[in-house]
C-alpha cells in the first residue's frame, strides 16, 4: 500500500502517479510485497522536499532529499534507495 501526502504543495495527481510509478519499480526489483509506504512532498522554507518511508516484513527503509524539482527529488530518492 502506498500512501501519498502533500504539506504546503499543491496536490497534484501526475506527481502522485509518478511517486506510485516510481516505488512501485523499486519494489519489483527488491521483491518487496506487502510492503507499506508513505511519500511526502512538502515544502520547507523556499525547498521542496520528498520523504520517503517504506515498512517491509523485517526491515525499514527511509529517504529524504531536497531541491527544486519534486520529480527530480523523486528519482534521486529511488537512487538513493537502490544503492
């Protein structure tokens, strides 16, 4: 299950669609199921910022990185995940 959060960013499905896209990869290649996750793009100060946390049966990943670009952000925080 992926859960999507927006905190002082305008909602936007195609961004949604994309982080859902984008984690849902991830999980594939790591062979992730029932993996539960939450995104969240806010925005602190004058920088966006994407938080990702995905639960997993005995582990717990997290990610967070900032910049100026959410889809940008979105991929380096995958990146970032895979190692």
């Amino acid at each position: 299950m992926i859960k999507v959060f927006f905190k002082d960013v305008t909602k936007s499905e195609a961004l949604k669609e994309y982080a859902e896209k984008k984690i849902n990869e991830f999980l594939q290649e790591i062979e992730g199921e029932d993996s539960e996750v939450k995104v969240v793009f806010r925005k602190e100060r004058k920088v966006f910022v994407v938080e990702i946390t995905i639960h997993m049966k005995k582990q717990i990943f997290r990610v967070e990185q900032s910049g100026d670009d959410l889809y940008v952000l979105m991929n380096k925080s995958i990146d970032v995940l895979l190692g």
